[in-house]
C-alpha cells in the first residue's frame, strides 16, 4: 500500500465522442465523491477540451457542479464529451518541455495529485508522457488512463467502454434494416458500411442481429483481404436464396494489394476528386455487375453518439470503470490504463483491473482470427458469443418533450 | 346506420415501409378480432405483398396467426410491413378489366366484404378505383384507406401514421449529433441531410432538438427555393457565433429555377454520372466557399424503421387508426380514408375519423407558409407547437438478447 496523496484530482476527457464517455466520467466524478467524504480528494476539476484547455487552465469544478446526483444519472446517459475533447498529443520528452513545466505549473499551483484522461490510443500516450515527467522531475502524483473507444481495438482489455453501446445500435439499426429490405419482391442489395478503418469488432457487431430475426448474409471486416471477384459471386449466391440481400461492410476494407475499397476516387462537376465510402464503391460495382436494384447505407456517427439505445452492461461497467480508476489512484497505482476483464463463468461477469500504459499504448486489437470464417465472409459463432454480452440491457435515458434529457456543463 | 355485411375480410399494406404501419395492421387484427366476436367478420385474410400478391391469391389466415395478444404487442413493435408491400397501381377504370375481374372473382371465392389497404397516396388511389369498380358490378363490399407515410404530406388528415416516430427518431438523432459536433474547438459545419423529396415535415421535426439542449442552427426545406449565397451567409453568421455549426436540410431542397440541389451530378472513376445527395454537394461548395471542415451526414433508412425509438402517441393513434377502419367499415362506410384530427384543446388530444378518398388521393400537404420563418432558413414556434406532441412518448419494444424482438408472418 503507498502512502495516501492527499489533494485535488483533475479529469480530462480525449478523442472521439461515445455513447459512454460521460458514464466514465460520472464514474470519476462518483469516486471522487467518495474520496471527498474521506477527505482524500477535495476538488474534482474537468479541464475543458482535454490538455489543450488544461494548458489554458480552462478547468471547471466538477465537486460543485455535480452535487445533485440526478444530474450524474443524466450525464451519464447524455452522448458525447461533456468537457469537450482535443486531438493534442504531448510532445515527445525532451523536444518541447516548456509544455510539460507549465503543466507541473498548473498541477502545483491546483494542488492536483491525480490525474485522469479518459480515451483512447493517444490518450494513453499522453498518460505514458505525462507520467515519465512528473516521476523524473520528482512531483508525487497520480496519473491514470481511463479508456474508452467504439472501436473496440485496445490491447489487455477484454472490451472497450462505449463498444458495447455502439454495438448495440448496429445490431438494432441493421436488424431494422433488414427488415426494411424484407418487404418487396423485387431482387435488391442493400450494403451497409459501418464505422472501422482498422479493426472489424463494430461491423461484426451487425451478426447479432441474427437474434432479431435478420442478420446480414455477408460480413466483410478489413482483417481479411476483400475480393470483388468473390465479392460478386457471395452477392450471386444470396440473390438465388432470396430476393432481399442486405451485406455488412467495414469502412475500412482493403484489397490484397493493401488499397482501401472506399480509397477510389470520384470527380464532382468540377473535376475535383471526391473520396467515396466502400459502401458507394460497391453499391454501383454491384450496378454494373449484376444490374440489379443496389442501394447503400453508411451508418455514420449515430454509431458513437446514439445514447438513446446504449447497452445497460456497457454504461454500467463505464461508471465502474471511472470509479474503480478513483479507488484504484488512492490506493497508490499510476501509469496504468484501466481494463475490463471477463471472468471464465458460464454467465457472462466482468471485472475492472488495470495494467501498466506502456503494455497496451500503441497497438491495434485485431477481431481474431477465430472469429472470421474460412471464407473471410462471415464471422463465427465463437465471435457472436463473445459479443452478444456486451450489447445486453437498455439503459434508458429520461426524456423530456419527447426527446431524450442532456446534461450540459455550463 | 347501413346494414351489416358478413364475411370476411382482406388487409393489405402497401408503399415504403414506416415505423408504424404494423401497428395500424395490428389495430385492423383486434378490430376484426371483436367483429368476429360479434359475428360479422369471420376471418382476416392479409395479402402478403398488397394487391400484387393479392392476385395471385398469396393470402394468410391473420385471425388463427394472431390468436395470441402477445403476438400483436410484438407486430406494434416490429418495422416494416410484415405481410410485405408493392408498389403496383391498378389501371384506370375500363384501360385493363381483367385485373378488376380477377379481384371480383378472388372476393367471390373467400367470401370477402372488406377491405383495408395501408400505404400512402398510391393506396389511396387503389382504394378509389377498386371501390368504383366494386359498385358498379353491384358486389357489396367495404373499401378502407387507412393512410402511413413518414412524410405526413396526406390533406385533410392532421398528420399521418408514422410520421410521429420518424420524427422523433429525427429529432433525438439530430439532437446527438449536436451534442457530438460541439466536444472540439476547431470551426466545423456539420450538414444533416434529412428525407423528404417535396415536403419538410421531416426536416422541421429536426427543430425538436432543442429541447434536447440543442438544434441546428439553420433548417431548409424544399417550401422554400434555397439560394447558395443566403446559404453561405447565414453558416458564415453561425459560425460568428460558435465553432460548431450544424444545419438541416431536405433531400429535396430546390434552387429557385427547380432545380435540385442534389441533382447536381458527380462522375466515378469510370466516367458514369452518379447522383450525389444535396448534403454531399453543400458539404464541397461550403469546403470551396468557407474552407473550415465540413461534413455531411445522411440519416437515410433509419428514419423510416427505427422502432426502437418508436413514438407512444404515434403508435397508440396507429393502432386506434386500424382499429376504427374496422368498426366504421362494419357501420357502413366505405370508399374512405381513416384521418386523425386534432381536438381544440390546451393539451394535445386527438380522434379518429374518416374523409371520402376522393377528396384526399393525389394532393401533396406542404409545409404551411406560417410554419416557415421569413428568412426561409427555419421554422416558427407555430410549426414546433404542432410537431412536439406528435412525438411525445417512447414505445419500447420487448428485448431479446439485446435487440429488440420482432413479429415475422411465416
């Protein structure tokens, strides 16, 4: 047990918005409620857009802003980043250290001992940074790393915060949509993209839709190399079953040779080329190919920000999450990122731990091999046991005048 | 009172697919559910795929499908029409008899006396020429209309089926990307690109946001011929104001000589036009005009099957709807459409009741002209007083595995 640090905490928050960014957050801010009654934390503050305001001290008291724990309940169901974000990385050490003095300024001047940032690959890098310089420069503090991504991508951890919530609203959306396709006689394709330049984990979401009555008949992810060849022949096959075709596709897959499907340029009137989604792209190979009707879909940025339809397990293990990184600070851990783990039970339970930033920083969780099939158009059903967990459970928000209440950091 | 005609009935659901079109056919199975009660309605036959399947008598038994209640609270909640649409017309009177004879002959055959058709303008049109033909061969007979469309363009009607939870679904959307789009610093505009060719019922909805704790700053609907420098002023005016700007637009949005905005045409790498959407083409000219990051998103499909965020008021007047088709049919009404109307009361109260077909098919319910500000650039309090009750309510479907359960006719 280290010696207990007594002072302020600050929170941050980095990268692209979630539906659970703020359950993380509320998480931090009920830990250090906690904290506060044992007079270990006396201020929370939440820097405004990240590092970036943290530098400007753009701080808000987050202590006195949350006093009413009805509006913790509301933050926590309210989509993206209620402290705003940032895309600054910290400079590497020694090439800009005026950045790392006026911050150690800042915490000292604050009395801020704890630190946590909350998001994704870069954030743990600026966790690392950030972490180096105060140990080297002697300033005792304690600086963890909370994550969260709908990409689900991040190492050591089982899953990501806001995956499971993103999940969930592919698996509705899609299995609304084939639906929606199931209605006529006519043969038509509908192709649906779905967020993931580098990992498949949110389009192989769209297999639970199974479970509603109507998965897709293919699922392509950028794991596997895409052929259009075979590509046309799967479309061939699913058309001679029936006539309402709906395919899954990752924004992000990529032919043998490495070039993104989506990467294939249109020219608008003016001659200036116009990237198109893969979606597009295949919607009129399809047209040309088969001359059937084809139309595409790209889910776009519903997928991280639809609070409406968040997964009850994922915005429950968010709070967690924050609150476990709060608890697990005092008790003298920094350097780490928070991760989630699923215990070997025949129910689904999960766990919160940490591990040291250094370990996962940096590196892409790819869907695993095992969960692709053989024919890379499909995933297995060891991958939809692995998934289906995740998505279980609504949580709700209030609504008001028939939309759904927000919480706003004034 | 008319006398009453015993036999049994046909329901068929026609057009593109609503959030609540089930729920109407839901109201036409309980309604016929107490008319067999009665006597009067021996069996609900329902036409999988309108009249196109209708002809070739594609019929199933909905009274021994639904004998459990628990089934028609899951069809309320399942998108799309699950006995399947069309698109067929019938031909004008006296241009094709032989489908009109084949009708008479199939109604013959199966004892049937009514006839409900769910779908929009087109249905309505069958609705007219079937009855006329029906009377004129003397067969006794009741023809219902029982309108849905997410476009709420239909007269006489206050507002149509489907349309409350496309709009909610709008607005809640809508309001997540402006939570979403405000987290950076960096000027950016976001374009939303909402469905609706002729009228803007659906991007108005968009105005609901607000009592989310945001709008878009700007909304264009096709009412009004859009102008691209008014445009490019009114973002600059925006984005004075604040960093992140997001604006609404219908599909359907014209230039003042007619022209749509979306119709301007990008080319492919292989040189074949390619219709972009109006969102795609203000996303480059706002890049050319303004340089700041911009974005479009279109809401596409969702709109129209998102039944997870289904509207309580829409669906409850969508069962109530298909419910009195039945008991005005039975009390001798025929040749009509079902409308809502709205009471003239402090709270929002509404009934059903029903219009001569005539009188409604083929007339396009625009925007009123005191719906829409003098700028052309939004909407009036007036317009939002009469949208917010349309959506108020949330009609959750059953969960199974963490998506929501659907009704599918074997």
């Amino acid at each position: 047990m280290e010696k207990i640090l007594y002072g302020n905490a600050v929170v941050g928050q980095s990268g692209g918005p979630t539906a659970a960014i703020n359950a993380t957050l509320a998480g931090v801010i009920i830990g250090a409620k906690e904290a506060k009654k044992k007079g270990i934390i006396n201020n929370l503050f939440g820097m405004r857009n990240g590092v970036e305001g943290l530098l400007d001290e753009r701080l808000v008291n987050l202590s006195e802003e949350f006093e009413d724990d009805a509006d913790i309940d509301t933050l926590i169901h309210t989509p993206a980043a209620a402290l705003g974000s940032c895309r600054k990385k910290l400079p590497k050490a020694g090439e800009n250290d005026a950045i790392y003095e006026r911050l150690l300024e800042i915490f000292k001047k604050n009395d801020i001992r704890y630190f946590f940032y909350i998001g994704g690959n870069d954030s743990m890098d600026t966790v690392a940074k950030l972490g180096a310089y105060m140990e080297k420069n002697s300033y005792e503090m304690r600086i963890i790393g909370v994550p969260k991504t709908i990409d689900n991508d991040l190492d050591v951890t089982d899953h990501t915060p806001g995956y499971g919530s993103a999940a969930k609203y592919i698996a509705t959306t899609v299995a609304e949509i084939v639906r929606d396709c199931a209605v006529y006689t006519v043969p038509a394709v509908t192709v649906v993209e779905i967020m993931g330049r580098d990992a498949g984990w949110l389009t192989a979401a769209s297999s639970l839709a199974k479970f509603a009555g109507g998965a897709p008949d293919y699922i392509y992810l950028p794991e596997q190399s895409f052929d259009m060849n075979s590509f046309f022949a799967d479309v061939r096959a699913a058309l001679d079953r029936h006539p309402n075709v709906v395919i899954a596709i990752s924004e992000g897959i990529r032919f043998a040779d490495g070039t993104y499907v989506g990467a294939s340029a249109t020219k608008d009137v003016f001659g200036h080329n116009q990237l198109s989604g893969a979606g597009k792209i295949l919607e009129n190979a399809l047209k040309q190919e088969i001359g059937c009707k084809v139309r595409s879909v790209e889910l776009n940025i519903s997928q991280r920000c639809a609070s409406h339809i968040a997964s009850k397990t994922d915005l429950d293990e968010s709070v967690e999450v924050g609150k476990t990184a709060v608890e697990k600070a005092i008790d003298g851990i920094s350097g780490h990122m928070m991760t989630i783990l699923r215990k070997d039970s025949e129910e689904y339970q999960s766990f919160v731990s940490s591990s040291p930033v250094a370990e996962i920083a940096n590196k892409v969780k790819s869907v695993f091999d095992n969960f692709i099939n053989a024919d890379g158009n499909y995933v297995t059903d060891e991958c939809i046991s692995y998934l289906r967990p995740l998505i279980m459970g609504e949580a709700y928000p209030s609504y008001e005048n028939g939309v759904p209440k927000q919480y706003i950091i004034k």
